[in-house]
C-alpha cells in the first residue's frame, strides 16, 4: 500500500533544510550572508526565525511519522533540524562581521523562501484557479532558480550598478537629477513605475520578437505550470539584461534612493503575485494594475497572446504600446508553456545551456 502524502512532512522537510542553512549562514556570515540584506533585518529577528523553524520542524516532522505518512520525507525534516541544533542551533555566537567584496545571499534565500511560502501556499490552497499541490511538475526546477537568483543576488547587483553606472557617467544630466529629487518622494515612486515598466516592455517585447533573445526568455515561458514560484524560471542572462534595463531609468533620471527602494519592493512583490495561483476577480482593478489573470494571458500557450501584455506593472504601458489584450468575459487560459515544447529542455543544468545550442528539433 503507498503511503499517503502529508504536509507535515513536506512542512518538516522544508523548515528543517531551512533551519540548517540558517546555522550555516551563522557559522559563515561573511561567506554566505548578502552584505546589502543584512541592513534589512536583525540578528535577533534571525535568531527567533530560526528558533521557530526548529521547533515547527522537529513537531510537524514527529507527528508525520507516528502518523506513518511520508516517512522519508519527514526524516529529512527532522535530520536537519537535529543537525542544525548539534551545530550550534540559536546560540551560535559569531564576530563582527568584516567588510568583504563578495558574499552569497544564502539569508535572502532562507528568509524569502519563507514567508514566500508562508503566505503564498495556504492562499493558493484557498483561492487557487486551479486545484495542484506546490509540489506540482518540475517545482524543484523552479526551486533550483528561486535558491540561485537569491544567493548571487550580490553578484548581480554588482553587474546591473556597474553597468547603469557607466551609462549614468554618460549621459546624466544633473540639472535633471536635481529637479526629480526635489519631487515628493510618492511623485518620484509613480514616475519610477511607469519609467522602468515603459523599459522593460520594450525589452520584454524585444525578447518576444529578437530570435537570439527569445531563445533566453523562452525558459521563462517555458513553465507549465503557473504559482508563486514559477516566476522565478529566468534564464541568468536574461535576470542580468532585465535588471539592468529596469534600473537604467532610474539611475539616470536621479531618482532618491527611497524611490528606488520602493520600487524594488513593488518588483519582488508583484513578480510573485503576478504569477501566482489565485482565481480572484479583481474586476476594473486588472486594467489599471498587472495582477494573475492580466500576465497569465501572457503565458498562455495561444497564438493570439503571443505578443501582448508586455508589462510587469501597469497595462498603460501595453496600452501606449498597442500591446494590450485581455478577455472580457474573465476567462483563463486553458494551456501555458512555449508553443513549441521541444525548444526548452527540462532541468535547470540543460535550460541554461540550451540558448548557446544549436535549436532543438521536434521529435517524430
């Protein structure tokens, strides 16, 4: 008889392996903790995180197995929660944490991992379109972008600053630069909106349309699947051209750094929600703001949509471009994915070698 599945396993399993990487980034903070995101939060906030994630993990876990419901998986849990306690658990004590010129973003990982999954599972259990389990088709392929787009985070930064930088020390006008900065910081977030998403349509629809930039993007749109995690599939190339193109705006018009934060915020926010699992009418709301059903048009797996609703924020922008398309009757798509299935590999490993490969062939 196959054992039945359990959530407390796949709970136990999650918060325990996060748990483990929470010690190491104790043990390590210099190598393994994103020296920008450390401003973000305290070492008391980390270390009452982490004591409730042993906790949830060594409980959810125990009662798992007496249950006799995913036991492996629920070992798994518990094995790395009594290995992170044997490592030092909360009462890890560190030094001063010295300036490095690089450092993993392993504590972006863990904590936005999360409450990612904290809030955005119960609410796709609820109010899901369709009914599918987190641990849906290729879900450790998506997890696999998720973990590696938050622990180069760094890394990436220092690209996209370094390459705006070089455009801003061209063709910066200071003039301008002042007179944003003097705009109340609510005006400068609106017009950082509108500013970035108008550049990253374009680039966003240049990927569309460019065959050698559509081969990159394609691993994006390759997903089957749409929930809270499928929107961090993204090709590293493509992560390193978008985000340099969302913050070329910004940098060369001046805005303050509280514009550009918040902005950043509303990034990380929307890019989740906009992919998410969440069959919510939101009626005239969906023409003024990019929410689920407006981007999984986008997705879809439909000719007709093939080239519409470039925006990441605001369909104004597809509007202007006359790229806007949305069903009035509320409909859903039926299908996501590439048109051609057999252009994208499966795996993370063969989806970031593909775009450098000669085109794959359909298959007789």
């Amino acid at each position: 008889m196959t054992p039945r599945r359990s959530w407390f396993a796949s709970l136990s399993a999650l918060l325990g392996l996060l748990s483990l990487f929470g010690v190491l980034c104790f043990h390590f903070p210099e190598l393994l903790t994103s020296r920008d995101f450390r401003q973000a939060y305290t070492e008391d906030f980390a270390r009452h995180l982490l004591l409730v994630a042993l906790v949830a993990a060594f409980v959810l876990g125990t009662l798992a197995i007496l249950r006799g419901r995913d036991r492996r998986v629920a070992m798994v849990g518990v094995g790395a929660a009594t290995l992170a306690v044997l490592l030092g658990g909360t009462r890890v004590e560190f030094d001063p944490i010295r300036s490095t010129p690089y450092s993993l973003g392993l504590d972006w990982f863990v904590i936005s991992l999360f409450f990612s999954a904290l809030v955005f599972i119960p609410i796709e259990r609820l109010l899901g379109r369709v009914e599918q389990s987190p641990l849906r088709p290729h879900w450790r392929t998506d997890l696999a972008y998720f973990f590696l787009s938050h622990l180069l985070v760094q890394f990436i930064l220092i690209f996209v600053t370094t390459s705006t930088s070089t455009i801003d020390a061209l063709v910066a006008s200071e003039a301008l630069k002042d007179w944003i900065r003097a705009l109340p910081v609510w005006l400068q977030f609106l017009m950082a909106v509108f500013a970035a998403d108008l550049f990253q349509a374009g680039l966003h629809r240049a990927y569309h349309n460019i065959p050698w930039l559509w081969r990159f993007h394609a691993v994006h749109h390759s997903s089957r699947h749409m929930d809270w995690l499928a929107g961090s599939r993204t090709h590293l190339v493509e992560v390193l051209l978008t985000r340099s193109a969302v913050l070329l705006p910004l940098v060369v018009l001046g805005f303050s750094a509280e514009a550009v934060n918040s902005y950043i915020i509303l990034v990380g926010l929307q890019a989740v929600l906009a992919h998410a699992n969440l069959g919510i009418r939101f009626g005239w709301l969906e023409y003024l703001i990019v929410l689920p059903r407006y981007h999984h048009w986008h997705h879809a797996r439909e000719q007709a949509y093939v080239d519409v609703n470039y925006a990441i924020h605001l369909p104004l922008v597809d509007m202007l471009m006359g790229t806007f398309k949305l069903p009035r009757d509320g409909s859903w798509p039926v299908e996501y994915g590439v048109m051609k299935l057999e252009s994208v590999p499966d795996g993370f490993f063969p989806q970031q070698i593909s775009p450098f490969l000669p085109p794959r062939k359909a298959e007789s």
